[in-house]
C-alpha cells in the first residue's frame, strides 16, 4: 500500500478505505420492492419537491440532482418513473445496518455521511490482501444488507475519496478500487476532474485553473506548492498534500461536538394563523431539544425565523434570537422561548411557507460564568429534576415513537410536510413489517 507519512517517508501501515452506498435512498426502497429493479427511481425532498436521489436508469433519462418534481412530471409518466417521499426513518435504520456490518471488518470506523462510512484497515495488509479484503467487504455488505455498496481504498482519506469514485464509475471493474501504487493513484488523478476532487466543492475549480493551470486532479496535485500556500487556504492546502500521499485529515471516529443546531421545514401547505404556526415551530423545537440531549449538549442562545414564499408578490421573511441567560437543554424553557420570538416576528394576514428553530453557544456543560453584579441562576436540584424529566419523555417515544406530547404541539403532533409517495416503515413500524405469504 503506497503511503508518505508527514516526514515524506514511505509507510506501507496507513490504509483507509471508504465504503459508499450506490444511490442509497433509492436503494432503500428497492429493498422491499423487487418489482422496482431496472426500473427508474427517483426519491424526492420535503414536501415531495426535489429530487435528492435518482437510480442509474433515472439518470440516463436525464433527471438531474435538485430537480424540482413538477419539471419532469412528463418524463416520469412516459418512463414509468417510481418517485417517493422522503422515508428518513427507513434511511436510517438501514444506514445502521450497514454500519454493524462494517464494525466487523474493521477496528476504528467513521460514520461521515448516512450513506458513506471511512474505514481503518492500517496494519491489517499483514494479514490480508487489501484488494481481496475490500471485495469481501463489498460483498459482505451487500448480501447482509442488500444495500449495494462501492470501496475505495488508499493511504489517505481523500485518495480513498478518489478510488472510491473511480470505484463508481467503472474506472477498473468490480467496484472496489484500492491505490497501491503511485502509477494507480497518477492515473486515477489524472482521470478525475477537478470538481470531483473531496474538498474544493464548486467554486474552487475555476480559481485552482486559473492560478495553477490544472486541468484535472492529477495537474492539481502537481501543482506549484509554493503559489497554492499563498494563495489558498489551509483546506486546500491539506487537499493537495493528501492527493499526494501525505495524510493530514485524521479518522474522525469520536464526532466533534455540533457549535449550533438548526430544524427547519418548508411546509406542505401556507400558514397564515398564529397558533397553527406556533404549533408546527414548536414540533420543530421539540426535535431540535430532544437532538441536543442526545449529543449531552446544552444551549445558551437560541433564534426563530419564519418566511413566505420568495414569489410572492409582497415576500416577508424575519427573524429573533434570544439569550437564554445559561446554558439549558430544558425543552420547557426554549418553547417559552420561542412563543417570544414568535409574537414579536409574526406579522398578520402573511402566508408562511417555512421557519425554523436554531440553537446556538452550544456547550457541553451547563456551568457558566455569572457576572459580578448579576450572580443568575445556578443549576440547582429542581434543574436535575427537569433534566431526568426530559430523559425520561425521550426514552418513551424513542421506544413509541409520538407516545407524548407538549401542549405547544396542540392536540396532536402537526403534520409539517407534504408526504403524498410514502413508502411504508418496513423495518420501524410492526404494522408495516413485509408478510410472506
């Protein structure tokens, strides 16, 4: 395995390889449904708006990524395109699935995406032959799982971003691609575009062309060293050394701790009333809190924003934050909270189409330092009390899901977005659990 450790030394010990999940929203759904193979797929955002995943054969049609739904309603009813709602519940219990199955072949894993998971494999080409290695594991996920998968490997994290593309687009068949040689990794580069390459996004490119004459990631990666540290930043920079062996971005196995927190929804239907308004924020409140809990995080200043649609002819859009004064994970207090910010936002006859709830000085400790003439409020044994509420209404409906709810909520959890192609919860609900007859 070709490696440079930070020294320039050849090591042959570094290898991570990253497994990504073939078009996985989409192959989620043909889990369950056989019928669906062959067929074009496309699964569709919030409120069944856009496409955010397509199937191979939904892309030789030429659906693009992000296209709204009502600009190809012509071509999925000439190809018989199946399209369906968002069914993250799914998503996610499958994506779990596929990461126990990955824990077996490795010992330090990252989860960096739902569909794509790095793999420390340093030291295990004394035992095994890592292309062999990383066929088994393709293999293995996907009669586990039934989830397909691709593998790249190589000595850093975005080579093996590189291999795995190639990996994808058939660049030596098999589907699982491993950089053992610096002839592999300069042929790979040579053949992936620049926009292609982890890390510099979309607007990099043209920049990286135009000061270093790089026409694709091999011309990037050979590139005057000297002009990209003066004129890039330390992001690119550590890009560069990757592509070239060095590694710099480390196995994130422990995920760093979130600096803010954001839950917001395009609704399915306008809303112009107050309380159907506070409501629907208020579901959105209450996921955010019960999200901040499981990270053991608190928050110390939080926002609202509400907005209507940007076509209108008179658009509104406005938002507040608020100082909560110390850091709380209290679902209580941010719904108050957010009542607040509400009022003073809210403007009457507005037809809203989307708002949000963001928490923000996230922190892992609830202590604070008080000011010397306002002392606060320390936590103190009714905070501990509350705080064993909170867990204890999260244990329940993660178990059953929906079992409680807030009076904020009204009557019942609202129903935010607009799910006309849901696929049922195969694997999360009993009711929907496939039946072999």
């Amino acid at each position: 395995m070709y490696s440079e450790s930070s020294s320039g030394q050849a090591s042959p010990e570094r290898i991570i390889a990253l497994v990504d999940c073939n078009n996985f929203f989409v192959s989620c759904e043909r889990l369950f449904r056989p019928d669906l193979r062959n067929r074009p797929v496309v699964v569709l955002s919030n409120n069944d708006g856009c496409v955010i995943s397509r199937s191979d054969e939904a892309k030789a049609l030429g659906i693009r990524m992000g296209a709204p739904f009502f600009q190809i309603g012509d071509l999925v009813r000439r190809y018989r395109v199946a399209a369906f709602s968002s069914n993250f519940p799914l998503y996610l219990d499958i994506s779990r699935r596929v990461t126990s199955t990955l824990e077996e072949f490795c010992p330090r894993l990252e989860n960096y995406s739902v569909d794509e998971s790095f793999l420390d494999l340093s030291g295990l080409n004394r035992l095994y032959d890592i292309p062999e290695y990383c066929l088994k594991i393709k293999e293995t996920v996907t009669r586990n799982t039934g989830i397909p998968v691709c593998v790249g490997a190589a000595a850093t994290k975005t080579l093996a971003k590189a291999a795995n593309h190639a990996a994808k687009k058939h660049f030596l068949p098999g589907g699982s691609v491993v950089i053992q040689d610096d002839f592999l990794r300069r042929r790979i580069l040579k053949w992936t575009p620049l926009e292609d390459v982890w890390g510099l996004g979309s607007r990099l490119p043209p920049k990286i062309r135009q000061l270093l004459h790089a026409g694709n990631a091999l011309d990037f990666a050979e590139g005057d060293e000297y002009r990209l540290r003066n004129c890039f930043n330390k992001t690119v920079y550590g890009t560069w050394q990757e592509l070239n062996g060095t590694a710099v971005f480390a196995l994130e196995d422990q995920p760093a701790p979130k600096k803010q927190l954001m839950r917001s929804r395009t609704f399915g239907n306008r809303i112009s009333d107050f309380n159907k308004l506070r409501e629907v924020l208020a579901s959105l409140a209450i996921n955010a809190m019960q999200a901040l809990r499981e990270d053991r995080q608190y928050t110390g200043t939080m926002g609202v924003f509400i907005s209507s649609s940007p076509f209108d002819e008179r658009p509104y859009s406005n938002s507040a934050s608020l100082d909560l004064g110390h850091p709380v994970n209290d679902t209580v207090t941010v719904l108050n909270g957010m009542e607040q910010l509400l009022r003073h936002i809210f403007r009457q006859g507005v037809r809203y189409s989307r708002g949000g709830i963001i928490l923000w000085d996230l922190t892992l400790t609830p202590s604070y330092q008080t000011d010397l003439f306002d002392p606060g409020k320390q936590p103190g044994p009714a905070d501990a009390r509350r705080q064993k509420l909170m867990e204890t209404i999260d244990r329940i409906n993660s178990r059953h899901r929906n079992t409680i709810y807030f009076a904020a909520q009204g009557a019942a959890a609202p129903k935010i977005s607009r799910q006309a192609r849901l696929s049922p919860a195969y694997t999360t609900s009993w009711k929907d659990v496939p039946k072999v007859r």
